[in-house]
C-alpha cells in the first residue's frame, strides 16, 4: 500500500503510553455493551499475544494510521456530499492493552471495535503485528487498512441510521457484511484519489477476511463459545461484499438498504444481491 499522496487526519489520539493503569469500573457488563467490530476476530492465534508492555509507542503505526483515517475522511466527505449530507467524521483512539470507551471498558482482546456511543473507532495496534505475522511485514498494510476502513464503515452506518435498524443477531451479520462493503467502497475512492493499492494487496486483504469469516472463526473456536465473534457473516460472504463493494464504489442509500432487505439463508448467508 502506497499512501505517500495521503492526508494526515486531525481525530486519531494515541493513548498507548497510559495502558495498563486504567481501573476497571464498569466490569464484564460494561464490556458487553460494546459493538464488536471484530474485522478480523481476535486471537487468531489461538489465544496466544505478545506478553509483556509494549515499548514506547512507535511513530509509524501513528502515521500510517493518520493517513488511512485521513482518506476515509476524504472519501466519505464527498460520497455523504453526492447524498446531499455532512459527514462528521470520527475519532479513532490508538490504546494498549485496555481502554476506557463510551460504551464501557474494553479489554484489547475484542479486537478493534467502534463504540457508537462515543463515536470512536478504538484499536489496539498489537492486533496489527497479529496481521503482519500472517501476511508477512508490509505485505500487511492494506489489510490494516480495510481493518480501520470497515470500523469506520461502522460510523457511517451509524450516521446513515443502520445501526438504529439492528435489533438481533441477523441484524448484526447485516451490519457486519455492510461495513465489509463500504470498506470496499472506501478503496474504490481511496484508489481513484489515492492511487494507494499496490499489487497483491487485495489479494492479501481477501485472504485475512477469509481467514476470519464465522465458519472459520468457528472451527478455530473448538467449541468455546464466542457468541460475539459469530456475527460477522461467513468468509465467502465477507470477500464477496468487500469486493462488490471495490468494483462499484456504489454508496448510494438504494444499494446499502438492500442489506436490511434481501432474506437471510438458514445457513447464516444474506442473498447475494
Ligand atoms: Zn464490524
């Protein structure tokens, strides 16, 4: 991924030199709150993290991390202006090991998460290192990306008046598969005003989303439950809303209503539309 032509975004705050010295006020209710946007799922691993504190916070992480928002910000600025809207972007906070939120305290094991409530899009960047362990180094970046991009996708759905319309657990695979699509409809603009999509990097953004899909992160479940890791549509879904969302960079609210509107398989599949 090439973000050389990329704006910096003003709304990303790097709290990952406070962790581990918050209190746990709100406990596991509090937590529960949370809208898990778990792109990836979480301990793909296995369960197994980095130990230990993390070294002082690394400039790169914040950059890059910087410039992704800052094209999200700029796509969405003028896909929500072609809709006659304003968009108002969100903050996204850098955090190590747990993080206070408007929607409770959250442990980093959820994964990166929005919390509608703040309007926040929360990461904790060790998730990042899990990516580059499966990818390889750089070959990783996009895949961070999508990462940001389908959290942020989440806001837009909050301020689009999806996230209003989820009620159960279908809703939310609706939700998830749709943050998978703006994702793609973000890098349709992102490409076009960018230029950031380097060869092999869809490739290896389609194959961490499939590595992660429902089915996936069920069979590596080995039956622990994790009721709210199931609500992200299977992986052949997840690419193939992502990808659709890539090749048409169609935002219109027609397009994005259909994800509330076409029948859900018993199998868990929306109907591909
Ligand atoms: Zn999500």
């Amino acid at each position: 991924m090439r973000l050389d032509d990329a704006p910096e975004s003003s709304n990303v705050t790097d709290s990952r030199g406070m962790g581990g010295k918050l209190a746990i006020g709100g406990g596991a209710g509090g937590i529960l709150l949370l809208i898990l946007g778990l792109v990836f799922g979480v301990d793909l691993g296995g369960g197994k993290r980095a130990a230990g504190p993390a070294g002082p916070p690394d400039e790169k992480t914040l950059t890059f991390t910087k410039k992704v928002l800052g094209t999200t910000e700029e796509v969405w600025n003028e896909e929500f202006r072609k809709m006659g809207k304003r968009y108002k972007p969100p903050h996204l906070e850098l955090f190590a090991d747990r993080v206070r939120t408007g929607c409770g305290v959250a442990p980093s094991s959820v994964g990166p998460f929005y919390c509608p409530a703040d309007e926040k899009v929360y990461i904790d960047p060790t998730f990042f290192d899990e990516l580059e362990q499966q990818l390889g180094g750089s070959k990783a970046d996009f895949s961070k990306a999508y990462v940001i991009a389908h959290e942020v996708g989440h806001h837009v759905q909050k301020l689009l008046g999806f996230h209003a319309r989820a009620n159960n657990n279908a809703d939310s695979v609706r939700l998830e598969l749709q943050a998978d699509y703006l994702a793609g409809v973000w890098a349709h603009h992102g490409q076009k005003k960018f230029n950031f999509i380097e060869p092999g990097d869809v490739k290896a953004a389609l194959t961490s989303a499939n590595a992660i899909g429902n089915d996936r992160l069920q069979k590596r479940a080995g039956g622990f439950v994790h009721p709210e890791k199931f609500t992200h549509g299977t992986a052949r879904q997840r690419v193939y809303f992502f990808k659709r969302g890539l090749d048409t960079g169609d935002a219109s609210m027609a397009t994005l209503q259909k994800f509330f509107e076409v029948p859900m398989r018993g199998n868990g599949e929306l109907e591909d539309f």
